[in-house]
C-alpha cells in the first residue's frame, strides 16, 4: 500500500532540514518542544520517577504502574534517538501506552546520550538499569516472572544488544525483546539492504541521514562492526530471549530488522517479525495515535502473554 495518508499529510508540512553540521543541542530542543502537557497524557495508576543506583552509576528511571496490583511483570523500556536524542520526555506517551496495554509495570530507562557520553556509556546504563530492576524486584512489586526489554529505533538496538550481553554474562531472567523498527547494522552500506535504496528518500528518515544522525555514536568510539553496536553482527544468536521484531514498509531500516529476525529463527530463537504497511521510520513514536498503528501496543501484549 502507499505511504499512509496521515503520516504522508504530516510529512509534507515538515521544513527541509538545516544545512551544516547536525547541532545536537538544537535539535534536542525542538525534540522536547513536541511534548504533551501533562494534563493531556494518558493516564495511569502511578507515573514516578525514581534514580537507579547501578553497577554502570545513577541511571534517572520513569516507573509507569498501569493499575493496583500485589505485584506486575516488569518491562525495560528504551528510548530511540539515534543515540543523542530522546529523553524520559519525549516518549512518556510510549511507555504509558505500553504500560496500558500490556499490563506491565514499564521502567523507561533515561540512559546517557552522545556525544556527550563516549561508547559505551548509553549502553552500560540500559543493561544495568535491566539489571537493577532485577535486583529491585520486591521493591519495584516484580512477580518474578515476565522481565522484558523494548525499545524503539536505537532503543532497539539498545535492547538487542541488551538480551546479547545478558545471555553472555549468564544472566538469563529475560523473557523477552520487543525490538520496534531496531538499528542493528550501523553498516549504512546502500548496497547491504535493499530498503536503504528503495526507502531512501520521501519517508522522513532518509538513508542520506543515517551517517550523520549517527555519527555522534560512533565518533564516541561505537564500532559498527562490534556486535553490542550492530547487533546483526553477532555470529551466534542462539539461546537468546524470543524476540518480537515491527517493521516499517518504508522504512531503510526495514530489511535488517526482518534479516535479523529470520536470523534468530534459524538459530531456534522463537521470533516474529511484523512488517506494518504504509508505515515508515519512527511510527511507534510519532504516529501511534492512528488506529492501524496503535495496534502495535496490543500485538505486543499477544506476544508477551504467549509464555
């Protein structure tokens, strides 16, 4: 199907981005502009925001109970960005809608940002935040069963490269990775995918930007040939959480994300991969408030309540 109208109505109002050198204090600005007001934000039992004393230093957490209960299954979430962006801020409506419909107790992870932050420093505080909750199960109300991890564009990549180094350092209470439209090759060889040359332009992500979007990362010292940064590149997936993998049709990121899925299957990872039409780049953030693409919350409730 084509682009979808609303996010094609959205898309065609957006000023052509600004010559020169990406400013990441500027487009952070404009990022938190976006925000809704408090009044407006969907409601939950309890919304606090707490600081993780962890391994990796102090982590700000934002803990979203969806209702009173004795005790929740517990889901890490981590915000996209490309790596110098995002903010507890700019997706509280993310993880109130994640709360909402999985029932989940959702722990929004404000890890640190590059450039500011040299590799590995975001990364540390997303597993030890993962970690911490573990730990601080009883306080937290975890019923010691579901421990998921999520995360949307490099959140994902973040919560790929999460469920890796778990698996590797034994920790193995995670029971799942909800990956939305992840980051896992920061390889931007056109030639690698085809939706890099097929998506490259006219979807708001551009594959012209991938490089210097994440140039902050990997000018911090993020090697995109090191698996804990391009995920994909790990040789051996097995023993790894099921993971749910949602795909844009338009997105460049498209075919890593499905690769990375039909990966985890042959090495006997349960994986599903969701491919949403008319969709691009950035949908679960930006356009989740259209009905076809708020389903998104409630296909990861499905998968998380299969085990």
């Amino acid at each position: 199907m084509p682009l979808h109208p609303e996010i094609a109505k959205v898309l065609a109002t957006l000023p052509a981005p600004p010559e020169g050198p990406l400013d990441p204090v500027a487009l952070r600005a404009a990022d938190e502009a976006q925000v809704a007001p408090p009044e407006e934000r969907l409601p939950l039992h309890a919304v606090e925001d707490l600081t993780a004393r962890t391994a990796a230093g102090e982590v700000p957490v934002r803990i979203y109970t969806p209702a009173e209960a004795d005790s929740h299954g517990l889901l890490v979430y981590f915000h996209g960005g490309a790596f110098f962006l995002g903010s507890l801020e700019t997706h509280d409506h993310v993880a109130r809608s994640l709360a909402e419909e999985t029932g989940l107790k959702v722990v929004s992870a404000g890890y640190r940002l590059a450039p500011e932050h040299a590799f590995p420093a975001g990364l540390d505080d997303a597993y030890a935040v993962v970690r911490w909750a573990a730990e601080e199960g009883a306080g937290l109300g975890w019923d010691g069963e579901t421990l998921a991890v999520a995360g949307d564009s490099s959140g994902g990549t973040f919560a790929a490269a999460v469920a890796a180094k778990a698996h590797d350092d034994g920790f193995h209470r995670i029971t799942h990775q909800l990956l939305y439209y992840p980051s896992l090759d920061l390889d931007f060889d056109v030639d690698r995918y085809a939706s890099l040359r097929e998506n490259a332009v006219g979807y708001g992500l551009e594959t012209a930007g991938l490089k210097p979007f994440n140039a902050f990362y990997t000018d911090s010292g993020a090697d995109p040939a090191d698996p804990l940064v391009s995920p994909i590149k790990r040789a051996d997936l097995t023993g790894l959480p099921p993971a749910l993998i949602v795909t844009g049709e338009y997105d460049p990121l498209r075919d890593e994300g499905e690769l990375y899925g039909r990966r985890l299957r042959e090495a006997g990872v349960e994986a599903t991969v969701s491919r949403y039409e008319g969709a691009g780049h950035g949908f679960v953030q930006h356009f989740s408030w259209i009905p076809e693409y708020h389903r998104v919350f409630a296909e990861t409730r499905d998968f998380l309540a299969r085990r």
